[in-house]
C-alpha cells in the first residue's frame, strides 16, 4: 500500500514541480503556504493574481500534489473537489494536462461549456458533491455553491 502510494506520488511529481515552484514565486511576491491532506497549498499574493485572471471565476487549481488559491477560504472551501483532481494527477501523470485541455476543446466544440463540461470537472465536482452531502454543515454548502456548480451538481453529459 505504501508502495502503490509512493509511485503515484512519483507520477504525479512533475506537475506538482510546476505547481510548487508557481507557488514557491507566488510567497516571493506576498503569497503564503500551507500543507493540508497531503497536498502542498499556496495562497494570496502572486498566485491569487493570477487565479482572478482565469475564467469561470476559479478560485483552486491543482497541479499534481499542489494546489494553489486565491485565499485560505477559498482552499479550505475547495479541497474536497481540488483532492479529486490529485486522484486524477495519480492516475493520468504528465498526461493529465494535455488530457484535461483536449476534454475541454473537445466540449468546446460539440458546443458545451469548456470548463464545467470538461470530464475532468465533472467527475471532480460529482464527487466533492458526494463528500459534501456526507458533511451537513451550512457553511461548507454555502461555499461549494460558490464554486460554481449548478444546485451543488454537476453538469452531466
């Protein structure tokens, strides 16, 4: 078992490379850092800035082991779906990116929406939507539904 996790670990490390060393800049210029469930997160500052220049009002993104934030709310409120996405980075390694982006172009041009149409957004938001049913705190709610989805679901095709 410790094996079996070590060598996704391992699969996944370029990406979470990239997302660490984006973060690792990111506290240069004002961000901060923390390590949650396994994950290294990083938050404010240089990441936030660029996180407000992505569609779809994203507030999370994960690249491998790493996640990066707009803030700490923002992270603690999209960890159940951003530790979906690390499941995928262990299964798909460097093939995770070009996957994800030709789902989204896929969807683009059947005419669907790019983001919340895109296979890997909606296995990552039918299943932080299964853990949050498990958690019947209010406020957990309330910010899932500020992540975007549609009645806490999402879109299935």
């Amino acid at each position: 078992m410790i094996l079996r996790k070590t060598l996704k670990v391992i699969w996944a490390s370029p990406n979470t490379l990239l997302g660490s060393l984006l973060g690792l800049v990111g506290i240069l210029f004002g961000g901060k850092a923390q390590f949650a469930r396994g994950a290294f997160e990083y938050h404010s500052g240089l990441v936030a800035w660029l996180l407000r220049r992505f569609p779809n009002n994203v507030c999370a993104m994960t690249l491998g082991h790493s996640i990066i934030g707009i803030d700490k709310e923002s992270l603690e409120a999209a960890r159940d779906h951003e530790h979906v996405h690390i499941r995928q980075y262990e299964r798909w390694g460097l093939f995770f990116i070009p996957a994800y982006f030709l789902s989204s172009a896929y969807m683009k041009y059947k005419g669907k929406n790019p983001y919340y149409d895109n296979h890997f957004e909606v296995e990552a938001y039918r299943i932080a939507a299964v853990n949050l049913r498990r958690d019947s705190t209010n406020s957990k709610e309330a910010r899932f539904e500020n992540l975007g989805s549609i009645d806490g679901q999402a879109n299935e095709s």
